[in-house]
C-alpha cells in the first residue's frame, strides 16, 4: 500500500532485455535506502514492484510481460527517471489517499497551461474508464496523488504547484508523454455498486 506522496526519483542505470520481461536496475537516493531488502515493495512511477537485488545504492527490479503491458515502465531507457515511493507503514501520515500500485491504463498529455507558480496539465483516457474520474476526486498519475480539476468527457486535468514539479517528473514532461493512471479505489466501488443497483432494478 501506498500515499501517493513522492519521496524521491531515481534513474535507470541498466536494462536487461529477456523474452516479454525486463530487469530494470535503479541508482537509488540514499535517503530510500534504509532497511531496504529482497522483497520489499517500491511503487516506480505508481507501478508497484519487489526489490529482487540490493547491491549498494543499485536496486534491481524484475518487470513481467503485463507490466510492460499495461505501464509506461517498458518505454523506460538507461538514463530515464521514475517516481518512487516505498511502502507505507502501520503509524505513517497519509498525505495523499491511499493507493494500490496497481495501474489501469496510460493517459496521454494533451494540453499543458503554464502561468507563474502553476501549472495546468490535460489528460485523454480511454473512455471505458472515465466513469471514475470525477470532478475533485482523487487520481494517481505515475504515483502521485492528485486532485482531479475539471472533467470534459474523455479528458481531464490537474493543477500542480511548484514543489510538486520540483519532487516529481512530471515537471519534465511533455506534450504525446503517457503517464499510469491508478483510478481511486473507493471511487471505483462506490460507482460500480451503483451500477449494479441501477442495473437490478432495469
């Protein structure tokens, strides 16, 4: 489980390719280090993943055909930085909302508003899962847990402040970019539950 809350970014320092798999191997901040072992859970951009090698500030992670799949992980290069979060524990602040590290889908940038001290960003999902994305819920977008803005049928945005440009990549990206998305779990089950209602009593 996570917040959504960032606490660093780190590159990919080595990829090795394999048959519908990859082995990513990230240089880590040192301040994520600390009792980080085999088998711990790390959400790379919102993706959770398991630590399967720690050898000094180099923390290796294997990628599954799905993952490549279903994520902006496998479009990753040697040099290319991730959001990273370590799991959450019993006692920590919760100050985003709580996240699974499951992604659902990319989202495209479409549009990027710039003005002193904000920016403005826009977003196309796919429509089947717009339903979810409702005006000033919450979303994950590469792990960070954002405010939805406006919504307009299949896209939708957020505002971002400076320190959250600055502690994330986002504040890189650009226009044709994807991010993962991770819908909002308590959104999803309060919608599909009012689906099922609606759709007993046709």
């Amino acid at each position: 489980m996570f917040t959504g809350i960032v606490q660093g970014t780190a590159p990919v320092v080595e990829i090795e390719e394999k048959a519908n798999f990859r082995v990513h191997k990230m240089k880590f901040p040192a301040g994520l280090l600390p009792g980080l072992e085999t088998g711990a859970s790390v959400s790379h951009n919102g993706c959770c993943l398991t630590v399967t090698d720690v050898d000094g500030d180099i923390v290796s992670f294997d990628l599954m055909k799905e993952t490549l799949r279903v994520t902006n992980l496998g479009a990753l290069s040697v040099g290319s930085k991730v959001n990273l979060e370590r799991a959450a524990k019993f006692g920590d602040e919760i100050g985003g909302h709580l996240m699974s590290g499951h992604i659902m889908c990319q989202a495209e940038i479409m549009k990027i508003l710039i003005s002193e001290n904000n920016r403005q960003i826009w977003f196309k999902m796919p429509e089947d899962l717009m339903k979810y994305v409702l005006n000033k819920g919450f979303i994950g977008i590469d792990g960070i847990s954002l405010t939805i803005g406006e919504v307009v049928k299949s896209r939708f945005c957020v505002y971002l402040i400076p320190e959250t440009l600055e502690r994330t990549t986002l504040g890189t990206k650009r226009l044709g970019d994807s991010v993962n998305i991770e819908i909002d779990p308590q959104t999803q089950a309060v919608v599909d539950t009012v689906e099922r209602v609606l759709a007993s009593k046709n």
